[in-house]
C-alpha cells in the first residue's frame, strides 16, 4: 500500500478507536490482516461481527480483486413488515406460480428511498450514523398509516403513495442523502418522484388480468410496521446473472470452482464463449476465485439473494421490542423471513394435475451425461489399452452397450452418468406421483436419450409393455456436437440387444420427408 492510503486508513482507526464502543477492527487487525482488507471484509458481511469478518477473509485468501480498492455500493429501501408483509409475500408466490417470474420477483417488496451509491469501506460507519439521525427526526411526523393505492399497466403492477404520507417519506430520504453527504463523503440521490411498492414489472401481457385479480386480494390497510434498511451489493457483478448452487462438486480440473450448497455464483452471460456446452464461467461469491462449473448443479438465483443487509430503522407505531434491534442477528441477507412451513408435495401434484388436459405432450430432457462432467476425453479415461471399458469413477455408469464397431462409437454418443440415471428414476417417480399416464413414446436415437426413457418407464412399470418409437428428428444438433462428423448412433438391433424395448414397426417421419422431397425433385426433373 502507498504512504498515504496507510495514513487515511490510519486516521479512520483512530476515530474508530476513539469511540466508546469495542472497535470490530482491533480483533481482525489483532489476527494480522491489513487495515485495508480488514475494513473490506466489514464492509462486505454488513459490520456485524469480527468473527464473520474473518471468516471472509479467510475464504477470500486466494481472491485476486482482495486487495482491489473496489468499494460496495448501498442504497435504502422502506420496507413492509408483519401481516402486510405476510400478505406480499403470498403474492409474491402466488404471481410466479401462475404466471411465471417477472422482474419484480428479482428483490424483496419494497418503497426505493435512493439509487444506489458508492462508499468506502472506511465511512460505511458513518452512514449507520446517518440513518440514525434522519429517522429520529422524522420519526414523530411518520405517517401511522401509509396509504397504499393499486395502479396497473400493461407492463406495470403495483401500489403507489400518496398524498402527505409520501411527502413525509420522500423529507427522510432527502435527510439521510445529506446526513450521508457531509458524514460519510458519498454523493446520494433522493427518490423524490412517485414512490411506489412494485408488484409485478415487465411481465406477459395476457398475465396482466390474473395479476390484477391476485393483487386485489392483497389489503394495503393491513397492520404494517415500515423498516428503513440499508443494503449493500457488489457493483461488479451488478449486470450479471446469479446462480445457487444446489449440489457439491469437487473439481476435475485446475481451473473448476469447487462448489458447496448455498453458494453463490456470479455468470456473465456475454463471456462464455470458451465454455463447453452444459459448463459455464462463473465467480464465486464465497471465494472470489473465478472457474468453470456444470450448470445443472445450479439453478438461477433472484438479484437481491447476494445483498448484504446492514442496518435498520423501525418507524414503530405500536410497541414491538423484536422489530427494534438494529441489526438483529440473522443469517438471511436479503431481508425476507422464512416462508411459513406447508405442505409443498400436495399443492405442486394438484397444481400439476389441474394443468394437464385429457391429450397432452410431455417434452422431457435428458438426464446428466458423462461427457458434461469428465469433459470430451472421458472415453480415454474408461478405455483400457486393450479397448475395453472399466469404471473409473462411481459416477461413470457400470457397464456400456455392445456396439458393432467397438467402444469407439460413444465418443460421441455418450451414456449417462450414474447421476443421470438417477434423475431419470426421480422424474419418472415424480410423473407417475402426478398421475399421469403414458400411452406413447418417442425419443431422439442418442443412448442417453433413450436410457431416460427406459429408466422414466421403468418408474411406471411400462418397460416391456410400452415400446420406444425412435424417431432421428429429434435429435438435437448443438454446438457440443458442431463442425464434427455425424455421430453413429446405434442401429434398432444393436438398441435391442442392450434391452432397449423399441418399435421396429414405427417408420421415421424424418426419412419419410426426405424420400419425399426426393421423389418430387426427381419428377421435376432436377434430381
């Protein structure tokens, strides 16, 4: 560090120091990190405890942007707590159930106070300060009612404020924007415009009537404690996607993440072009560290899952010693309580069977394939000198086909994984749950394709009663498999003798279309 960022960060700890309350930064720059890191890592877990604070940097000890002067950025957000909150939420549920996620489901319902801004990690303090003093003076004149008024438009849904109410809340922004000014150095932007709580924002139009119906449901007279909450985000990652990670994955190669339940990974969507199909290039939240990773071991997260939250100001209209902890200890970081416990299994078989109609199609993808986890040379690492297949890891499967050329021809027609077997059976099981029932079959010829078939009829018990019409149309062409020669597919006997139940009767619809094309080019005499 340069002679007089050492003395900036300094003078912060001595104000710090100075203070009648314990610094958080003594015990981390006891442990023998830097000043700077130190109050990066604060800043980042929301200045609750040096414990948590280690914990990050010890996380973050290979992150290479540690020591980057990159500060977070904050904004202020009034919130809704209690029965009105409640009400939101099943709105919030309701409204992604029916019709789909739309751009509101991204963060927790909420009245924006500011945009966001930029702090440094040195003065984040100051903004506690900051809250704090604009909310004492305007907590007499707040509102004990926030009058909420529903509006709608073909791409917008949600309750607007009004009248003094809104004035009163719009002062308290403008309050903490100049206590933040002249506090903590930070340039703050004021929502002075319609104040709004966002139900529903660039959604499908033909949704906007079951929107409107589900949202008339929702009381706004309903008890509500307001909250001030301060958040913060990485600025980096602001335009990126958000993925959670689901299932533990340990790397293959040098430049994979490893991955554990609940992480949080930062995809830009414009920089994958050196990703294989079914990987993606990501950062991770926990660590910093960049790498590849296999996406179905992830599902996409809301924007607002990675904020941090920090403090709290409770505009108390009747008693509540809970709401009024600032800071209150809590693991989540988005602001959101836990849902209330009930009975998911029955509502999605119940949601499910409402929605399939007496004929329907059920398109089904493909379970995991080897190929996505070991990567395009996972043939030469089953294949032993002699040509024969041995299993080196648990999750390649126990045994391949016989092939008529060989073990070479699953280069690129590969099997599914252990893992892929799996949720093929757990698909199966959970259509059969559902109470559906399966008159046909078709599948694309890949193996993998037709071993998710086998396995999801299996779960019906259908596998010898229910024959598989291969049908090569379906087969999907993708960038996995682009610019190589075509893949050999196994032939219907070569599908037979490794058990497969396949239609030897069903003709094609691809080739029928072929021989017709050719059959009319050969009558116009252009064959």
């Amino acid at each position: 560090m340069a002679a007089g960022e050492t003395q900036l960060y300094a003078k912060v700890f001595n104000k710090l120091k100075g203070r009648s309350t314990p610094s958080l930064l003594d015990p981390l720059l006891g442990m023998g990190f830097p000043a700077h890191t130190a109050l990066k890592a604060l800043a980042a877990t929301g200045r609750k405890t040096a414990e948590e604070a280690s914990n990050w940097l010890h996380c973050h000890c290979n992150d290479p942007s540690l020591d980057d002067p990159i500060p977070q950025e904050y904004a202020l957000f009034l919130c809704p707590t209690g029965p009105l909150l409640d009400k939101l939420q099943d709105f919030w549920r309701e409204s992604r159930r029916q019709c789909a996620k739309n751009r509101a489901h991204e963060v927790f319902p909420h009245i924006t106070l500011c945009d966001f801004f930029t702090c440094e990690d040195q003065k984040v303090e100051y903004l506690y300060e900051a809250l704090k003093r604009a909310g004492d003076r305007t907590l007499r004149a707040f509102p004990s009612a926030v009058p909420l008024v529903l509006h709608s438009s073909i791409s917008y849904l949600g309750f607007f404020v009004d009248d003094s109410p809104a004035d009163i809340i719009r002062e308290f922004a403008v309050m903490f924007a100049t206590e933040a000014s002249v506090l903590a150095d930070c340039t703050v932007k004021p929502c002075t415009k319609q104040l709004h709580l966002t139900l529903a924002h660039k959604f499908y139009p033909h949704h906007q009537r079951t929107l409107e119906q589900l949202a008339r449901a929702i009381n706004p007279s309903h008890s509500c404690q307001w909250t001030a909450t301060l958040y913060s985000r990485d600025m980096r990652f602001v335009h990126y996607q958000t993925l959670r990670v689901l299932f533990q994955y340990k790397p293959q190669n040098v430049d994979e993440l490893t991955l554990s339940p609940g992480d949080y990974i930062f995809v830009d969507p414009t920089q994958q072009e050196e990703a294989s199909e079914g990987w993606v290039i990501g950062i991770s939240q926990r660590t910093g560290c960049r790498g590849f990773l296999p996406e179905n071991y992830t599902e996409r997260a809301s924007e607002c899952d990675t904020w941090v939250r920090h403090r709290t100001y409770t505009f108390s209209v009747t008693p509540d010693l809970s709401s009024r902890k600032d800071g209150e200890a809590s693991s989540r970081r988005n602001g959101d309580p836990n849902p209330p416990s009930s009975s998911r299994s029955l509502s999605s078989l119940q949601s499910l069977q409402a929605t399939i109609v007496r004929r329907s199609v059920l398109v089904v993808r493909h379970g995991e394939r080897v190929d996505q986890i070991f990567g395009k040379s996972w043939l030469q690492q089953c294949t032993t000198p002699d040509g024969r297949y041995y299993r080196p890891d648990l999750n390649f499967p126990r045994s391949l086909p016989k092939r008529s050329r060989g073990i070479k021809d699953f280069e690129n027609d590969p099997p599914l994984s252990s893992c892929g077997i799996f949720q093929s059976r757990m698909a199966g099981e959970a259509l059969l749950d559902s109470g559906i029932r399966i008159t046909s079959v078709f599948s694309s010829p890949a193996l993998r394709c037709l071993q998710t078939a086998k396995h999801i009829l299996g779960e019906f018990k259908l596998e010898k009663k229910v024959k598989i019409r291969v049908e090569p149309g379906i087969f999907e062409w993708t960038k996995w498999e682009a610019g190589k020669t075509t893949p050999t597919l196994m032939t219907l006997e070569e599908m037979k003798e490794a058990d497969f139940n396949v239609s030897l009767d069903y003709r094609s619809h691809l080739w029928v279309c072929a021989s017709a094309k050719k059959t009319k080019r050969k009558e116009n005499g252009s064959w």
